[in-house]
C-alpha cells in the first residue's frame, strides 16, 4: 500500500494542508464533524479554537493541534 505525503501546517488559528487529491473531513477531537469539502491541491479550514482535531485526508487520518 502506497501512502500518499502530505504537509500540513497550522497559523492563526487555520490547519493547511497541501496534495489533497480529493477530500477532506476535519473533526473535533470528540469526533464531530467541523469541516467536509471535495478539493484537489490546497485546504484551508475556517478558523479554529485551540485544542485537538482530526484530519481525513483521502481516506487517511491523523490528529492536528492547534494553538
């Protein structure tokens, strides 16, 4: 199974990612959804309070801090 790689970054508040290739879901560590969008290339979330999320990118998922 091949991984795809990613970057992601957080600044002001907002989790970027970078090689999406057809989806992203963001949630709250809780696991509610805050964010579902088709994309390809670059994501921007809205502005996010501090603490713990997850990221499903492509169908991979990882958790992402926000400060």
């Amino acid at each position: 199974v091949l991984f795809r790689s990613y970057t992601i970054t957080t600044s002001n508040h907002i989790i970027n990612i970078d090689g999406v290739q057809r989806n992203v879901e963001l949630f709250d560590i809780a696991g509610r959804s805050i964010q579902s969008t088709m994309v390809t290339g670059k994501f921007s979330s809205k502005p996010l309070s501090a603490g713990l999320y997850i990221l499903r990118v492509d169908g991979y998922s990882a958790k992402v801090s926000v400060k």
